[in-house]
C-alpha cells in the first residue's frame, strides 16, 4: 500500500489543481473531476487487483497482456514503459527542482542539473538493495501522508471565518462538462501509477490476500487524500487565485502562514517527489526484468545482482533514460506523455481480463473482481472517453504518443528476427 501510495502522490496533487481549477470553472466542477477521476482509478483497482493474484509474477501489466493476447503486444507495452514512463520521473525531478528554489534560487539550467542528480541518486539506491529502496519508499510514503493532512488540518483550522474565508464568497455552481472532460485527462496524471505494486508482485508476501489489498486500500487513501488538499486549497485561496497559481500549495500556505507557510510546503513538495520517484525507480524495472525473461529483450538486462540481489542492469538502464528525458523537455510535455502512453494499456489489460474469464474459466483466483463485469467495463469505457477527449483536443501530444506506440512494431519484427537468426547461428555444428 505504502507503493500505491507512495508512487501515486508525488508531484501532481501540488501543480494540477490550478489547471483543473481553470477548465472545471467552480467548486462543482472541481469536486467533479477530483471524484470522478478517482472512481475511474478505483474502478481499475478493483478489477486488476483480480489479474495481479493470478499472475504474481514480476512485471505487472505486461505479464497480463501476454497471457490475454500474446507476446507482440506485450512488447509494445515494454516498448512504451522504456520511452514514457521514464517521463513521469523526470517531471517529478523537475518539479523537486522548482521547489528547491525556495531555498536556493537557480537558472533553469541549475533545475535540471539538480534533477538529474536527485534521479541517480535515487537510482543508487535502488541498485543498492531492494530492501533499501523499500524502506526509503515506506518511510517517505509515511511521511508525505502524515506531512499532508497535517497542512490541509492546519490550514482549515487557521484560515479565516466568516466573510473573510474566501469560500464563503464562491458560488458553488454547476459542473461545466466541458471543461470536466479537460481535466480530467490532468487529474488522472495526479493519479498515475496505482497499479505500480503489480510490477513487483513476485517479490510481494501472500500475494492472494495482499495484492488487492494494496491496490484498492492504497487509491482509496490517495483519492481521500486529494480531496482534502483540494477543499484546503480553495479555504486558503480565492478560486480566481488557485486558477491562476502555479504553486499553489506554497500559495495557500503563505496566505495562512507567511512566508514560514510557503518554505514548509516546499520542503513538503521535495519530500513528496523523492518518495514517488523511488516508488517508480523500484517497480519499472521490474518490466524489463520480465521481458528478458521471456527473451523479449536483452537477456542482460535481466540479471539479478550477485550480492545485492537486485535487477541492477534495469535499473541503470531506466535511470540513464529518466536522465535523457529531464535534460531535454518540460514539466508539461513529460506528464502529457506519460498518461497518453499508459492509459490505453492500462485500459486493453481491463479488457484482457473478460479474455481471460472466457479462456480459463477454472483458473483459481483467490480473489475475484468485485463488481464484474460492470466496473470493469465502467473503466474501459472512462479510459476510452478520455483518450478520445485527448485525441480530439490534445492533438499533437496524442499523435507523439501514438507514434512512440507504433514505432514498437518495427522494433518488434527486428528483435524476433534477430533472435531466430541467433537461434540458427547456435544450432548449426
């Protein structure tokens, strides 16, 4: 639960509440988006957590791609985890940056610099030992939690009553669905990694009782969570002000606190993102591990550590990557990336599940989808919903996203070909 949580909150829930305050428009709409986006998220919880207990396996969704529908399109899934997830990383590394600067003021040259250190050094410490990356993980996902409810308590508490509480004086108006459908393609970013322990199911205790657990328990936490950093947003701020915001945590802090408020929040925010990134940085290379395995990709890459018994080659492998991509976009372009990138998997893997209640109807499963095939079916037809919104409004970061995707095919024929030449090459005398 503590990787859920831990992956899920990281920068997010302190940049996007500012643009979904814009498109949504009022308290309604904003309330919408958040809900919204996390029944759409718990929907898939409820309905992967039955995939991670028949398949405790290392690598998570791509494992249960391949069993629905075959090793070319578990590939692609691999292929879009090596280009885009290293992309939420970055935008997380990026963001522990601007934050740094409450304290010590840097070009933006300096950011990405400190960025890119933050990303090896957690890297490092994933590489080091398993054990280690989880306790950090654990600690920092603890941390973060307590850290958060503690400003949003501090804040309702401190904010002023009456006519000068700024809620006070916002209409709550209607949901703008227009402007819904905007945001929540930024909330389900805020959202993005809810499924990461199944990556790391084989490592996981009891899987049949703890897998579901964690999934459906840890969005539970992360959508109660954000709903009360979002209702401490708009008691310490206007509504005007959180649209426009581009911190606006450290905003609403100073308001209640000062500037001993913003300098809190800032050092909340760094704590926040350097337990996200060791979530991440602990679970993808769990992907590439399992693809070695199967000999979809280089079996290097799979090897575990002789003494410290971690996957080390994939590990440095995603950390190099991370790296390329905070050296050379923006906070916008990364998180637009990632959610186009991974939601259609995310989505065919929900879909891979009726596949696979019609293919081994007698398979055990110790745990079983609650609500099937409704909810199930509920997320499919979200993820799809904002896919399309994206497509038609979001139209070059949906064609970047879709070419990564594809460019997976050719990469695909090329690899199986050169595996069956090397094949050949062994048989013959």
């Amino acid at each position: 639960m503590a990787l859920v949580v831990g992956t899920v909150i990281g920068s997010g829930i302190f940049r996007v509440s500012s643009p979904i305050a814009a498109d949504a428009g009022n308290l309604a709409g904003i309330t919408v988006v958040w809900v919204l986006g996390g029944v759409i998220v718990l929907c898939g919880a409820l309905s992967m957590a039955e995939l991670a207990v028949m398949y405790p396996a290392a690598g998570g969704p791509y494992v249960y791609l391949r069993e629905a529908y075959g090793r070319p399109l578990a590939f692609l899934y691999g292929w879009m985890i090596l280009l885009t997830t290293p992309a939420a990383g970055a935008a997380d590394g990026l963001m522990f940056a601007e934050y740094l600067q409450t304290f010590l003021p840097m070009s933006v040259i300096t950011q990405h610099i400190v960025a890119a250190l933050l990303i090896l050094l957690v890297g490092l410490a994933n590489y080091r030992s398993v054990k280690l990356g989880a306790a950090v993980q654990n600690a920092s996902a603890t941390a973060k939690v307590l850290a958060i409810v503690a400003l949003a308590l501090v804040i309702f508490i401190l904010a002023p009553g009456g006519t000068l509480n700024p809620l006070a004086m916002e209409p709550i108006g209607t949901p703008q669905w227009s402007g819904i459908a905007l945001g929540l393609l930024v909330v389900l970013w805020a959202y993005g990694g809810w499924d990461s322990i199944t990556a790391v199911a084989g490592e996981v205790r009891q899987p049949h009782r703890n897998l579901p657990l964690a999934l459906i328990g840890g969005v539970l936490v992360v959508m109660s969570v954000y709903l009360l950093v979002n209702a401490a947003y708009v008691r310490a701020l206007p509504l005007s002000r959180v649209a426009l915001s581009t911190a606006v945590a450290a905003d609403a802090a100073r308001a209640i606190l000062g500037r001993a408020g913003a300098s809190l929040v800032s050092a909340l925010v760094m704590l926040s993102i350097f337990g996200s990134l060791t979530s991440s940085t602990l679970s993808t290379p769990r992907v590439f591990y399992a693809m070695a395995e199967d000999g979809l990709f280089f079996h290097s890459v799979g090897r575990v550590h002789p003494r410290y018994a971690t996957p080390y080659i994939a590990i440095a492998l995603i950390t190099v990557i991370t790296l390329a991509y905070v050296l050379a976009r923006n906070f916008t372009q990364l998180a637009e990336a990632y959610v186009l990138g991974v939601w259609p998997f995310q989505a065919l893997c929900i879909v891979g599940l009726f596949v696979l209640r019609r293919r081994h109807p007698h398979r055990p499963r110790p745990y079983r989808a609650i609500g099937y095939p409704i909810i199930p079916a509920l997320f499919v037809l979200a993820a799809l919903a904002v896919i399309s919104n994206a497509a038609f409004t979001q139209h070059w970061s949906t064609l970047s996203s879709l070419m990564v995707v594809l460019a997976g095919i050719p990469a695909y024929l090329l690899w199986t070909a050169f595996q069956r030449r090397r094949s050949r090459n062994v048989t013959q005398p």
